[in-house]
C-alpha cells in the first residue's frame, strides 16, 4: 500500500468557539487500525492510507459543536465496522449512520433541533481517493503546481456564480450578497437533499496533496492555495497545514469563520 503522510491544523477565526471537526483513521499494511482520538491539537503521522472526514457544524456554540463531533465519531466508526464494504458504499453507509446518529440526538433533545453540520468523507488507499461530501466544504486536489476543487458545492454560491455568467448580478454583487453561504443541503438527521459521492477512484500520484476544509479557507483565494502549498509540499502535510491557517489569519478578515484543513499528501 502506497504510504500518505497527514496532518490537521486549525483556528477559530474571530469567533470565540469552534464548530469544525475533523479526524483521521490510518490504515497499516494489513488494512487494520483504529480511529485515531478527535481532538483540537494538531496532529501529523505517516501511514499506509486510510479514511479522513472533516465536519463543519451549524447550531450555535453548543449545538455546533456537538453535530460536528458527532458526525466525525460515528462516520469513523461505521467505517471502521463496515471493512466488507467498497470504497463508495463504505462511505455513503458512514454518512448515513452519521445522519441517523443526528436524528437519534434531537429526538432525545428537542433543545437541540436546528443543529446539523456539513460533512467530507475520504479514502485513501492504493486506488487513489474516494469521497462523499454534504454542504460547502471544499476537497481540493493539489498537483504539480495547481488546485483542482473536486467536490460539489452545495451552498446558494454556485447559483449566484451563474446568475452572474447570465449577466443578472456583478461579481462583487455575487460575492457580497448575505446567501451566498447558505446551505442547499447539510446533515441534520434529516432526509439529505443533495449528496456528492465519487463515481470511481482518482488515482494519486506521488507528491499529490488533498486538502479536506471547512468553509473558513474561503478568505484564500485558489490562486493563493496552490501558492502555500507549493512553497511548503517539499517539508510535508504539518507544514502545508500550518502555513494554509496561518495565511488565513494574517488576512486579520474581521468575520473570519472557524477554519480547519486536514492535509493528506501521497509519500510515494
């Protein structure tokens, strides 16, 4: 199995809590493992592949919280169970029990309705990389020098991106409008709108980096993406990580969101 090295790097912008979460299950050669702990502190380590999942919630300080680290739990978790699986239906089943999990919580705690989060599941593993996505948080591909978004966004952005190619709105119109970070479609233990689930493997080649974050990285430009990564892909994911939240607070944005990348780079 190809080895991936990864690493999580955080801030909570100018907000005083955060609402992301994200984790990471390495595989050994054999395909066992275990779910590594979720936690706030970064982390960086070398494997043979694995499943990354990074969620960003919605619901206030508390509820927020709570749908982000739960969806990132109990994805690991049936991941972990479900090893008969295929790569897309091993994710799509994560997901689902993630959603159930939500479902379970509000009707215990009607306190609690309203609560939801956004959701990237990843493998990795010697086929490339696989996922399934809900909401607006961007997978970017990062390879020879550029960045690709791979996943779809189910935000009102793209519709206003479009009403903007037909000459209906500006684009400082577009980027200034208050939806434009709504959500079509989030994990809320509810029916799902809108679900992006990779139709085959992409494969990775070495040196390729794959970045899973919430919706906060949007203060970088793409231009401004691939230009981090490219500066700090030799000294690995930790630093790839750290320079890409390290740049989004020097932007000093006075409504910067939480934002959270979890970097996974193809050794060889």
């Amino acid at each position: 199995m190809h080895p991936f090295e990864h690493a999580v790097a955080a801030t909570r912008g100018a907000r005083d809590y955060q609402e992301d979460t994200a984790a990471f299950w390495p595989l050994d050669h054999n395909g066992a493992g275990k779910p590594e702990s979720i936690t706030a502190a970064p982390i960086a380590s070398e494997n043979g592949g694995g499943f990354a999942v990074l969620a960003d919630g919605m619901g206030g300080h508390a509820g927020g919280a709570l749908a982000s680290r739960m969806v990132c739990e109990e994805f690991l978790a049936t991941v972990a169970e479900n090893k008969d699986d295929a790569g897309a239906e091993r994710l799509r089943s994560a997901l689902d029990a993630a959603n159930a999990a939500l479902a379970t919580k509000v009707a215990q705690n009607p306190l609690l309705s309203g609560m939801g989060s956004t959701l990237i599941g990843a493998a990795f593993g010697d086929n490339g990389v696989e996922w399934v996505s809900v909401g607006d948080s961007p997978l970017y591909l990062f390879r020879r020098g550029e960045v690709a978004v791979l996943n779809e966004d189910h935000s009102l952005a793209p519709e206003l991106d479009r009403l903007v190619a037909a000459g209906q709105l500006t684009e400082d119109e577009a980027r200034r409008d208050p939806r434009r970070h709504m959500l079509r479609s989030a994990v809320t233990g509810e029916d799902i709108d809108m679900i992006d689930v990779s139709r085959q493997p992409l494969a990775l080649e070495a040196g390729d980096y794959v970045v899973l974050a919430s919706d906060g990285i949007a203060t970088l430009e793409s231009g401004e993406i691939a230009r981090i990564i490219q500066a700090y892909a030799k000294d690995g994911a930790k630093a790839v990580a750290t320079a890409l939240i390290r740049s989004i607070e020097a932007m000093r944005e006075p409504h910067q969101d939480n934002a959270t990348v979890l970097v996974v780079r193809r050794v060889g």
